[in-house]
C-alpha cells in the first residue's frame, strides 16, 4: 500500500514518509543496500496467520556476515549486535519502548512504526513517567528501505498496511531484550536494555495515554 494510500485511509493520523525531513528527529536512513536480508526473511520466514513473530536473535540472520559486519562497523561502532526479526498482524500502538543504543530496521514488507521521541515523556518526582499519544508520529517505510532509529527513540510493533500483515529484520545491540540478569526497581525496565510502558487502554499500565492509535489500511 502507498502512502497516499495510508492517508487517505486515516485521515485522522498525520503520517510522514521516513524520506521526509521530519524523520530526522527519530533517526536516519542508511544508504547501505542490504536487500539480501529482504530476501532471506522472505524465502525463511513467512509471516504468521495471526499475532506477532519475535525474535531478537535469528541464526539464518546472523550468519550473513558480510551485513553483520557493516552493521557491528559502521553503525554500531565496532559493537556485536543481534540480528533478529519481527513479523505478524498489528494495527494498534497499545505501548511505547526504548534502548539505549539505536535499532536498525529492514522493511521486508511495507509498514508504518509509530514514534516518539523520548523528550516527550513526562517525569514525575515520584520516577512515573506519562506519554501523551498527541506527542506521537506515524512514520511509513516502504519495502526494502533500511532505517535507523535513534537511541531512546520511542516505538513499538510495527503497524502492517496490508492484510497479509508486517515483516521487518531488527537488530540490535547484542544482549537487548533476554532476561534481566536480576530484580530491579525500575518499574519499566522489561529485559535487558528494554523499557516499555503501555497505554491505559491495554490493562497493563497507564504510562501512555490519549488515543491508542491504531491505522487501517482498508
């Protein structure tokens, strides 16, 4: 689906293409071809009937070196990364996570990500943060278009624009996402270098609020 497609399907979401220069406030797009990984996630990694398929870490993935090492060198400064990938059905943002360290995507499908940037959350003396969904942007990355975010950008799952859903190759810095190694007191932080707040109207927290955005595509 086209843009101007999503547009005209939600004209109450103000959405950019990642080609605009609004997106530079979330991140950037990488000039690096790595059109191989569209066709691996293609040929190996079909995207489910229904709900949403993750893993931080695919093997398949990791074992193409030559994209590896770009990634690790020249985006990660010399840092091991994971690269996994995320692939389902979801219209709605229902939540907001960070990482410290940015998140490289390759669009295998269409999709628009829902962001925001973490200066848009509100501390509060008692460590509760608050996120207003107004303060949220609604950015479409075609097929084969290789982005990466921000440090401590705030996203989520992917919105898919197509009744055949999403599919999209994630990395990250290496470790992002498993266990936590031990109890914290930091009521967001999920996993390891994973923060997540959820909006009200999910039951699980009340960290995002305003409308939870959800896109349609017909």
């Amino acid at each position: 689906m086209t843009i101007e497609e999503v547009k005209s399907n939600n004209p109450d979401i103000a959405v950019i293409h990642v080609n605009d220069s609004g997106f530079k406030a979330f991140g950037k797009v990488l000039k690096k071809d790595l059109n191989t990984y569209v066709e691996y996630m293609e040929k190996n990694i079909p995207i489910p009937g229904q709900g949403v398929d993750y893993a931080a870490e695919d093997t398949g993935l990791m074992t193409l070196e030559k994209e590896r090492h770009y990634l690790e060198t020249e985006v990660y400064g010399q840092m091991p990364v994971e690269v996994g990938f995320c692939a389902g059905h979801n219209q709605i943002m229902d939540g907001m996570e960070w990482h410290y360290g940015c998140e490289v995507n390759v669009a295998v499908t269409d999709l628009v990500l829902f962001l925001a940037e973490y200066s848009s959350l509100e501390h509060s003396e008692d460590g509760k943060v608050h996120l207003n969904s107004r303060q949220v942007k609604a950015v479409y990355v075609p097929k084969g278009y290789a982005i990466a975010l921000n440090p401590l950008v705030l996203h989520f799952t992917p919105i898919e624009v197509q009744k055949e859903g999403f599919s999209t190759v994630v990395a990250l810095p290496a470790h992002t996402n498993e266990a936590l190694l031990e109890a914290t007191a930091d009521p967001y932080l999920k996993a390891r270098n994973s923060w997540i707040i959820y909006h009200k109207d999910t039951g699980r927290g009340s960290e995002n609020d305003g409308i939870n955005l959800k896109l349609k595509y017909k």
